[in-house]
C-alpha cells in the first residue's frame, strides 16, 4: 500500500500545469534487444526531471504501443509503477502513445495564469480573457495530454505516423537509423492540421544528467528541424489554449503534446 501511495501523492502534488509542469513517457532504455523487456514511467515535472506517475487504467482513455504497421492497445495495471512493462518482440521503431483524461485546477491568483500563459507563448491573453468576461480570480482550466515516446528495437528500423490524437508531434526522422547531421525533423499536428507558427519547447538531457531549454517555432506548414546531439535525451512540448466546451465549470482548455527520444552516441 505504502508503493502505491506515494506514487500517488507525487501524482497530486505535481500535476498542476499552472507551473507549467511537463508530462511525458521516460524509458528505461531508449534502445532495446530485440526481446528484451522495454520498461518506461509516466512522469509529471519540469525541465525534464520529475516524479515517476502511477498508472491510472481510468484516467488513460488511450495507451498503446504502435511497431512495424501495427497497433496494440496497451493495458496497464492500476497503480503500476513502472506505468509501462512488457516485451519488446518486434524488431523496429516502437512508438508509445499515451492520452490522459481531462483534470482541471483552479487558479485564484491572475498572475500565475497569466505567467503559464507566456511561457507557453500564449499572445494576448489578458485581452482575450477580459473580451470573454471572465473573472480574474477563482477560475478553472481543463486540460489534457498527448504524448508519444520513440523506442528502438533491434535494428529499429520504421517510422512514427499521425495517431489521431487532437494535438501531437509526429517524428520525420528516425533518431535510431537516420542522418541527423541536419537535425531532427518534426511535424506539429492540431486537430489533424499541420500548426504554423507555433513555439516548440526543446528540453534537452546531456549524458551528465544536466538540462537545457531552448525554444524553437515551427514553419508555415507546421514543420521544424532541431538541432540533437549525440548521446542525448530529448522531450518537446508544445501547448494548445483555447476556450473550454460552453457549460463546463472551466473556462480554458489546454492541450499538451509531447515527445521523447534520445540520439544515440555513434
């Protein structure tokens, strides 16, 4: 009882993305034998370092693994920590796909809604707040995430493809078996649609465990290329805002995705 409980007060503690606090999939191993056990956590925290999250069957609408042009629903344990266990028994690229339920928090003090907002590159929001009518203290925000690791099995050969989820980076490169002399090519997806012009968080993990940010934009198609470095951990991030459904109790939607990798030392 004691494991599960204190996974689950990190949970509680560390979830509010009024701090702006990241969510993402951390393996064990980045690259895996074939056959081997691929071991990942869900984690809540920022600049890529945070607390191992327990793994909630009901608040995960969608988990699965997607290898070699196949999709398999993953089913994870309640309060499993590790969030994420099994046999890595297909040779290739394995994409971890994960979706949480909505949770929402309240914000009684302006001034943090408004700094989450900045950070995320949110324009304007004060003047769209007031142009709603909304109150600037007591209210809520609903939001949501949607994440994907890229593992390599064996050879690691293959390629990540577009989910469906409402907001997520789709990889254009393989960091495993592709050049990235000219960087790491990402997709930002919205609704289906390519994202222009929208702020990319770079949260990069050098083998020393020291982290860096750094920002970049993507173009008018929704595309960037970033710069990677051999022997590093990577997450990005990038944050949709919008009005929250007319008649729920919040009055802002979020929508965070994110995707993790490593480049391999060559």
């Amino acid at each position: 009882m004691f494991r599960i409980l204190v996974p689950l007060l990190c949970l509680m503690f560390s979830a509010s993305p009024g701090l702006a606090h990241e969510f993402w999939i951390e393996p064990h191993e980045y690259q895996v034998e074939t056959g081997a056990e691929l071991v990942a956590d869900l984690r809540v925290g920022e600049r890529f370092e945070g607390a191992a999250q327990v793994f909630f069957p009901d608040r995960a609408p969608r988990s699965e693994i997607r290898v070699a042009g196949e999709t398999r629903a993953y089913a994870g344990r309640m309060g499993d920590v590790p969030a994420i266990r099994l046999v890595a028994d297909t040779p290739g690229l394995w994409v971890l796909v994960h979706e949480t339920s909505p949770s929402s928090v309240k914000y009684k003090e302006w001034q943090k809604f408004v700094d989450f907002a900045a950070h995320k590159d949110i324009p304007d929001i004060e003047a769209w707040h007031a142009a709603r009518g909304l109150p600037r203290q007591d209210f809520f925000e609903t939001y949501t995430r949607h994440v994907k690791a890229l593992i390599g099995a064996g050879a690691a050969e293959g390629e990540d493809s577009e989910t469906g989820m409402e907001t997520e980076f789709v990889a254009l490169t393989n960091p495993y078996t592709d050049d990235l002399s000219g960087g790491m090519r990402v997709l930002l997806l919205y609704q289906g649609q390519p994202r222009p012009d929208a702020q990319v968080e770079i949260f990069a993990r050098a083998p020393d465990g020291a982290v860096t940010v750094h920002l970049a934009r993507t173009d008018a198609t929704g595309h960037a290329t970033l710069p990677v470095l051999p022997g590093y951990d990577y997450l990005l991030d990038a944050v949709v805002l919008r009005p929250a459904p007319e008649g729920a109790r919040a009055v802002w939607q979020s929508l965070w995705a994110g995707l993790s990798f490593a480049v391999p030392l060559r």
